[in-house]
C-alpha cells in the first residue's frame, strides 16, 4: 500500500484522544509533515541556521535529536493493513514540536543536493580534460578525487535522510487542543548559552569529557582550540571540537566510531578519561611545534592528530586496565620532524602538488595505519598487519 508504513500501537489518552511513539526516517518526516501557523510560533531563522550549522560542520552521518511532537487530526487519514498501520498518500501530521529541527534536516539535504550538482558539472568537465589527455596522471588523480567526494556526498546525504527520530503522534486533537498542547510543551523551556559550542551534544558525555579539557587544558588552549569544524589555511589554531571528538574516541577506544559502551563507562567515571585526555594532550603539544596548528607543519592534519591518538590507545589499556605510565609511549616525539620534508613519511605517503604531504584525510583509517605503524617502529614494537584499522 502506498503512504507512510507506522509501524506503531495507539494508546488511548485522556478517553477521547489516541497516543503513540514511532520511530519515523528524516526523509519521511520532510514529505509527511506541515506546519501551521495558527499553532506553531513563528519560524527563528538564527535557530534553524543553527541547527544547519550543527549538522554541516560536523559532517554528520546519523542524528540524535530529542523526540519531535506531531499531531493526526484526521483520523480517517489512517488506513490499517496487515502489516500495521497507514498514513494515506496526501494526508500530512502537523508539527508541534521540533519544526526548526526538521527544517534545518530538509534545508542541509538540499544544500547537499545543490553541492553534489556542483561537483558533478565539475567532474564531467574533467572527463573531457581526462579524454583528451588520458595519459595526463594529474588529471586523472584530480578526477578520481572529485568522483569520490560526490560519492562520499551522496552517501552522507542518503544516511543523514536515512537516519530515524523519534516521534510522538497525538491523534485526534483539535486545532485550540493543538494550540494548548504546544503551550504546555513549551511554557518551561529555559533559553541555552550561546556560547556553548556543543550546546546540542549536551546529552553525550564525551562531549562533557572535550569541554571540561579544552576549558582547563594550558597547552590546549595555548595551541588554540576552533569552535567552528573547519580549520582553513588561515587558522593558527591546533584542532578543533570535532578533530577532538574523534581523536578522543581513537584513544579510548582505538576504534573510528565511538560505541554505547564508551559512554556508559564515561557516565560511571567522568573524570578518569577527563584526566587521560588531559595527560595525552599535556604531553603530546610539547614536543610538537611552537605553534602545531601552523600548516607548514604536520601536526596540523587531523589525520596526524587521530594517528597519534590510535597509537597511544594501544599504549593505554593493557589487558582492559589502565596502564600507568603510558604516556612514556610518546616520548617517541622528541624531536620527531614535524615537517613536511620528513623523509619517513614522504616515502609512505608521498607529496603533493603544493610541496605537502599527502595526509589528506580519509573515513577509511589507511593512513592511520601506516602512520600508526612507523609509530609502533620507531618505539620499537612489532607492527601487525591490519592492527590500526576499524
């Protein structure tokens, strides 16, 4: 049947009305819903750009927002089949609560459509380059590499409006039913700083356990710390929240991604991986540069930082428990070339047009692993094929 499949049981609520939580894919949420403005407040631009902001700095493949509330009033929109419930082609379920996080999921899905676009007139404009000089290797790397960003686009794209909310539809309420509801939903909500960066990661402890370091670290914030995802040429600044997400999950995990496991130990013990990441960052800036977030230097790559981190792992745990002295397993960075003339690591990963090496970084970790590996050798480790990967 077509329509919107609901794979959910309606409760009764207060006698005359119907109540259920479902589970309902970004993309579905974009063509089902509608907003009006008899009940909803007027739309916050700053707040919707916001949330856009959020979501494209961070390169986001899934999102993790709080439960949207919407409401049915028609019930005959709702046809049961056997396999559940229906929502009838057409029929549409009235936000009301959670508009801008919608808007801001269906305004970052066509900015990436407009980006893909962009990037496809330039790859078709570079396989007639490519044709005519198809023995020019410049060329053909120029290309492969924007084929492979409008397939890495696209695949973001695609998960992102893959990704699943949770919902909460009212079924059967009137519009001044609708109106008193989105009063009592919102008669208490308290406004949030400004100022915290990650102010809707709140809910994620590592974020706490990044905040706390990058706001009581002296060698962090010498170095600098971007509250924004991208550092450009410009930037002096060390790293930024995201770099630090992910390097934080490499050395407490040793893995890409981190897992519900991490963030229930972080819940039970906050201020031990506090403490870790205080001591790796402590350690690791003063035997770097004077300033590592210059891009003359490799301390600046985020791969780099990320490698660093996927080496010390190995280092930190022994057996599961938490190993002493592991910090001892930087000293290996004691007069480390930092350069983009080091010789180990032009011979691994070779250099670029502009004269820089090619540590451009990549989801797939196989220039962690080869940095990871010159790593384990320099401190005199045996290195495992295969080891450093996720």
């Amino acid at each position: 049947m077509d329509g919107l499949n609901l794979q959910m049981t309606i409760h009764p609520f207060c006698d005359r009305f119907g109540l259920a939580t479902v589970a309902i894919q970004v993309q579905d949420l974009l063509n089902y819903t509608t907003i009006d403005p008899m009940v909803q407040r007027k739309l916050s631009g700053g707040q919707r750009r916001k949330i856009s902001n959020y979501l494209q700095e961070r390169e986001l493949d899934r999102v993790f927002f709080g439960p949207v509330t919407l409401s049915l009033r028609d019930v005959s929109s709702l046809a049961k089949v056997q396999n559940g419930l229906y929502l009838r082609p057409g029929s549409k379920l009235s936000i009301l609560d959670g508009q801008h996080r919608i808007l801001a999921l269906g305004y970052v899905n066509e900015q990436m459509l407009k980006e893909a676009r962009s990037l496809d007139k330039k790859v078709a404009a570079m396989k007639i380059k490519h044709r005519k000089a198809p023995d020019n290797a410049e060329i053909a790397s120029e290309l492969e590499q924007l084929e492979g960003q409008v397939e890495q686009l696209e695949r973001r794209r695609l998960e992102l409006m893959e990704s699943e909310l949770a919902v909460q539809i009212y079924i059967g309420l009137s519009e001044e039913e609708e109106k008193q509801l989105f009063g009592d939903i919102n008669s208490k909500v308290q406004l949030v700083s400004k100022e915290l960066g990650h102010s809707f990661d709140s809910i994620d402890p590592l974020n706490v356990v990044i905040q706390q370091v990058v706001d009581h670290n002296v060698f962090l914030k010498s170095a600098g710390v971007e509250r924004r995802a991208n550092l450009t040429a410009y930037n002096k600044n060390f790293t930024s929240f995201s770099w630090m997400y992910s390097t934080a999950t490499m050395l407490f995990t040793g893995k890409m991604q981190p897992s519900y496991e991490l963030a229930r130990r972080i819940k039970q013990d906050p201020s031990t991986y506090i403490e870790i990441l205080h001591q790796f960052y402590s350690t690791l800036i003063p035997l770097m540069p004077e300033q590592p977030g210059l891009p003359q230097y490799t301390s600046a790559s985020r791969a780099m930082q990320e490698s660093v981190a996927l080496y010390a792992h190995r280092h930190l745990f022994t057996d599961g428990k938490y190993t002493k002295n592991w910090t001892n397993c930087l000293n290996i960075f004691e007069g480390f070339d930092w350069t983009h003339e080091n010789e180990q690591l032009i011979e691994r990963f070779g250099v670029l047009d502009n004269g820089k090496l090619n540590l451009i970084h990549e989801k797939s970790l196989r220039k962690h692993g080869k940095l990871v590996q010159l790593f384990q050798e320099l401190h005199g480790d045996s290195a495992e094929d295969g080891e450093a990967s996720a």
